[in-house]
C-alpha cells in the first residue's frame, strides 16, 4: 500500500486487510516487556490506534487524544501500538499523564509485517486505526494516506459509539 510523508512517497510491505476480514494472530510487548498474543488483547471490542512513533507530535496528540475518550466506553479496550520500545513508551506516558490508554511495542514487527502496515524504509508502521470485535474481524478501519495527518477520531468514536 503506498501512503506518504510530507508528500513523499512510501511503501508498506503489504495491503493491509479489509474489514469482515480477520485481523491476523499478533503478538506485542507490553509495558513490562512481556509478551502479550492478540487473543489475549482481544477479549471485547477493541480500537487499536497504530501509531508509526509515539515521540512525534502527530502521534503524540493522536494517543492523548483516544487516551481522554477511554472512560467514556467502559464496553471498548482502547490499545495503542507504537515500533518505540516499552522504555520509550514508559518515558513518554511519564512525561505526558497518559494513564488509561494501553500502549504496546511492535518493536519486533510481528504486528506490522502481519497486516501489512511495515514500512521498512522508515522502520516504522502506517498510521491507521482498527476496531476488531472480540472475535477478532475487523468491523472498522482507517488507513491514514499521510503519515503527518492525524485519524478522523469523530469518525472513529463514532462507530464505537453505534456499537
């Protein structure tokens, strides 16, 4: 799937799957550094927010932004998934009060090279957002075309809304 950075082109190894499709058997590290498989993650309705580097302002405003929408969907599991570190992770969380938002690393791609999303020219995922049911079948999806632009979060809240 081709997307862009500051309008420059970039590839990702793959295209990613379409919703009614399953989302593929992943595994992440979460914040301990252990790691976590996707059936574990999956267990109710779940938006995943794939953000290429939490440490950049896009990504950044993206996270904060879900992590103050949580509370309000007690019936949703809010994750954010990130190729920076547990520790890069931590430090960020620390520095900027997110508390309720899950993030997890795809420091070794599972995630990224099994949905396609893996750019490897930048060692980073594409910025999209998923919403899975707890079976795991993809019910909502945004590819986000410019890594520097931010998701529709209305549309995204949205959906989760009508659930």
């Amino acid at each position: 799937m081709q997307i862009t950075r500051h309008d420059e082109p970039l590839q990702t190894i793959g295209d990613p799957q379409k919703v009614g499709e399953k989302l593929p058997e992943f595994t992440l590290t979460d914040a301990v550094g252990q790691t976590v498989a996707s059936k574990d993650l999956l267990n109710k309705p779940t938006l995943i927010s794939v953000v290429p580097d939490i440490n950049t302002r896009v990504c950044s405003i993206s996270t904060k932004r879900f992590n103050q929408e949580v509370d309000q969907y007690p019936e949703i599991n809010f994750l954010t998934i990130s190729t920076n570190t547990p520790e890069q992770q931590k430090d960020w969380c620390a520095a900027e009060g997110v508390a309720n938002m899950q993030l997890f690393s795809d420091q070794e791609l599972d995630f990224g090279k099994k949905t396609g999303l893996y750019i490897s020219e930048a060692g980073v995922d594409s910025r999209s957002i998923w919403v899975v049911d707890q079976a795991g079948t993809i019910v909502y999806q945004e590819l986000v075309p410019e890594m520097t632009h931010e998701p529709n979060y209305a549309a995204a809240l949205g959906f989760i809304s009508a659930l």
